[in-house]
C-alpha cells in the first residue's frame, strides 16, 4: 500500500476551511462557558448548603456523563417537547446542528470550569485577603480586585487544558453533522476510500490548533502572572552599619 501524498495536498485546503468551524465551535463554547463557570465555581463556595447542592448537582452530571450523550440528547431530545418547538428560538437555534452543538459543548465545559474556578480560589493566599479586610475593603471589592484576578491566574495552566480537552471533543459535533474538521474528513474518506491519508491530515490540524492555543495561553499566562519574575533592586547602603 502507498502512501498518497497528492490527495492530502489536494484536500488539505478543505479541511482547512472547516477547521474554522471546529474553532468556532471551540472559542465560542469556552468563551461562553468561562463566564458560567465563574458563576458555578463562586455558587459552589456558598456558606448554605442546599445552594451549593444545586451547582453540585449540575456539575455532577455533566462531568459525570458522555459529551456524544449531551449533544443528543440536546439536539435530538429537545425536538420531544413542545415548549422548544412553539419557542422563537426553535428554527434559528435548538434546531440548528451547530447551536445545539455549541449549547451541549458550553453546557459541559461550564461544569469542568466550574470546579477549576472553585479550585483556584481556594489557592489564592489568605494572606492577601487578609490584607484586604485589613484596609476595609469590601466582600465585592476583594472579589473583584484580589479574589478573582489572583484565582485566574492559578488557573491558567487548568483552563488552557480544558480547551484542548473541549477541542479534541468537538469532533463529536459531527455526529449530529455539523460540517467540522472531522465531518469533513469522513466525507472525503467516503469517496477517496484514503481512510489513513485524511485523519493524517486532520490530526495535523488538531496538533497545529493545540500549540496556537497553547502557546497563546502561555503568553497570557506570562502577562498576567509577571509578579511572579518580578525581582526587587539591590540598593547599595553607603552607610553601611559598622
């Protein structure tokens, strides 16, 4: 059997072009789930028990159950009751293959943010919040300005991490056809017959999307953590004591 280097050339743009649908699906869902995850990861840290439960709960289920069963149970099982089909939202969005796509990777990505969220801001040093109340600030005021920026910054590497997770996972989308990197990899399969020559191709691009993401998110980790390199000048005393 050879190798057929001419057809991973040849296609090798179309895959390309859905790749950006596969990025799409990537930055919008963990875009959109960083923002509830925040919200989950604080919700989980509540002094009353029954509203942690709820987030518990939440969290629970979709870490505890299958991405491929999330996305169909969304795109084929909302279909099954009428508050979704008569909604204005049933045509431009719950019966769109890749809103529903979004909607299950956001769902799911959310519920993994959420614990890393409530990790990191059990690491932020009691020392700096201590410091905060020394000077009167506000529960708000340290939330904003001393809890969730020392938190972001321990959970970069985490983060980073769940959206590499979440880009190898939304090959699943194409199990309910939106037209992504693997989708289309499959349909060139079924009329090349190249099965080897075009996951080659796609998994290049997945490995060239994960270190443009990697290695954004170690600039930015660079950028926000630079008080960790930050190294005081040495002043010369010149009346040192005798």
């Amino acid at each position: 059997m050879s190798w057929n280097w001419q057809a991973i050339i040849e296609h090798f743009p179309e895959l390309l072009k859905a790749s950006l649908t596969t990025i799409e699906l990537v930055v919008i869902s963990c875009a959109i789930g960083l923002v509830f995850g925040v919200l989950l990861g604080l919700w989980r840290l509540s002094p009353i028990l029954w509203l942690r439960a709820l987030p518990a709960a939440y969290i629970f289920f979709f870490r505890g159950t299958p991405l491929l069963v999330q996305i169909f149970l969304i795109y084929y099982g909302l279909g099954q009751f009428a508050t979704f089909r008569e909604s204005v939202l049933w045509g431009p969005v719950f019966s769109q293959a890749y809103w529903c796509a979004i909607i299950a990777f956001t769902l799911n990505t959310s519920a993994y943010i959420g614990e890393i969220v409530r990790g990191a801001i059990l690491a932020v040093p009691k020392g700096e919040l201590e410091a905060a109340d020394a000077i009167g600030m506000s529960k708000l005021q340290k939330l904003k300005r001393i809890t969730l920026p020392r938190a972001f910054g321990i959970m970069i590497p985490a983060y980073s991490n769940e959206v590499i997770f979440m880009l190898k996972g939304s090959a699943l989308a194409s199990a309910i056809t939106v037209v992504e990197l693997m989708h289309t990899a499959k349909n060139i399969i079924s009329v090349t017959y190249l099965t080897l020559e075009m996951y080659f191709a796609a998994g290049v691009i997945y490995l060239v999307i994960s270190w443009i993401f990697l290695f954004a998110f170690r600039q930015f980790e660079r950028h926000i953590n630079r008080h960790k390199r930050y190294v005081p000048p040495v002043v010369n005393n010149p009346n040192p004591p005798i």
